[in-house]
C-alpha cells in the first residue's frame, strides 16, 4: 500500500479544509507549510496594491522562506500539494 501525504499551504483557512478533507478521505497523513513569517489580515487584501499578497503577486521570482521542513519525504510514495490560487496573490511558499 502506499504511503501518502497531503502538504498545503493555506493563508485564510480555505485550502486548509480541503486539504484536511483529502487527507482523511483517502488515509494520507497532513502536513502544514507554513510562512516564516504569517500572514496578516491586512497581508492578504489583495484589493490594496501595497499589501503583501500583492506586492508578491507582482514580483514573479518571490518565494516567502518557509518555516521548518516536512521529516522523511523519502517514506512517501505520493504527495499531494494544496495551495490558494495564484490569481489572488501567495507565491507558493
């Protein structure tokens, strides 16, 4: 049988949800990226210009340094990667 994790990434709590919803439907363990430094409220307005979310929406080679590190990839067989869509700002982490 394989062994599979759902890693996601989730600044509002949506991709979460479903993330914790594949994982549990299928019986893969989960796994949180998380920002080094999180989001804020006022990060996420992708409606203000100069909010984070949109300040890395624009500049295409950002990538935000993530905090910690998934252990032993190497045990898993599939990995499923869950993240906001791009169109409203988060660079993948």
């Amino acid at each position: 049988m394989s062994k599979v994790l759902t890693a996601y990434f989730s600044a509002s709590g949506v991709t979460e949800k479903l993330a914790k919803r594949l994982a549990s439907a299928i019986g893969a363990d989960l796994y949180e990226i998380q920002p080094e430094v999180p989001y804020t409220s006022a990060d996420l307005d992708w409606t203000d210009k100069k909010s984070r979310s949109s300040v890395e929406m624009n500049d295409k080679s950002f990538r935000p340094a993530i905090a910690g590190k998934a252990e032993n990839m190497d045990q898993y067989d599939v990995i499923f990667v869950a993240f906001p869509k791009m169109e409203y700002g988060f660079n993948c982490v």
